[in-house]
C-alpha cells in the first residue's frame, strides 16, 4: 500500500489511490477480503482488468496523432497486487 502514488486520477473503479493509502482498516480489510478470494478462486474478476486509456498532448499542437502519449487508467487495487502474488499487502 505504501508504494501507491499520491495524487493521482482514479481508475475505472473510481476509487483514487489516497483513499486506498489513508483510509485505515477498512479499505485495507476489503481489499485483503478481495484478494483472498482471488486467490481462492484462481480467477480475476473482469472488472478489476478494465483500463482505460486516456490520450495526453505531449506537444502544443493537438492536431496531430504523434504530439499524443497514451496513459493508463486501471483499477488502484488491482495495479497495486498485479504481479505480487507472494509479497505482503499491509
């Protein structure tokens, strides 16, 4: 949890990664809640993979598809555990 971003846009879950962060037990025990099930299942739910692309101009001239970069606005949970399957969530 401490390697979430600050002040960052949440994802497609709506949720922004300060509240996940600083939120206390609650969250923290949800998301635990969530993983655990997860695990039990073997099986992601599909909303957690939705991400979203968000164009952002790199240049000043937006009329070209070159002077855009995409950037990736996912699920805060799901991009905080993906990949750390034996690491500890707290």
């Amino acid at each position: 949890m401490r390697n979430l971003k600050n002040n960052k846009m949440p994802g497609t879950d709506r949720i922004h990664p300060e509240l996940i962060k600083y939120g206390g037990n609650k969250p923290l025990n949800r998301i635990y809640e969530l993983v655990r099930q997860i695990r039990e299942e073997e099986r992601i739910p599909e909303e957690l993979k939705e991400t979203i692309i968000d164009p952002i101009h790199k240049k000043v001239y937006g009329d070209r598809c070159e002077n855009y970069r995409g950037t990736a606005l996912g699920n805060a949970a799901y991009k905080n555990f993906g990949g750390k399957k034996n690491q500890t969530i707290y």
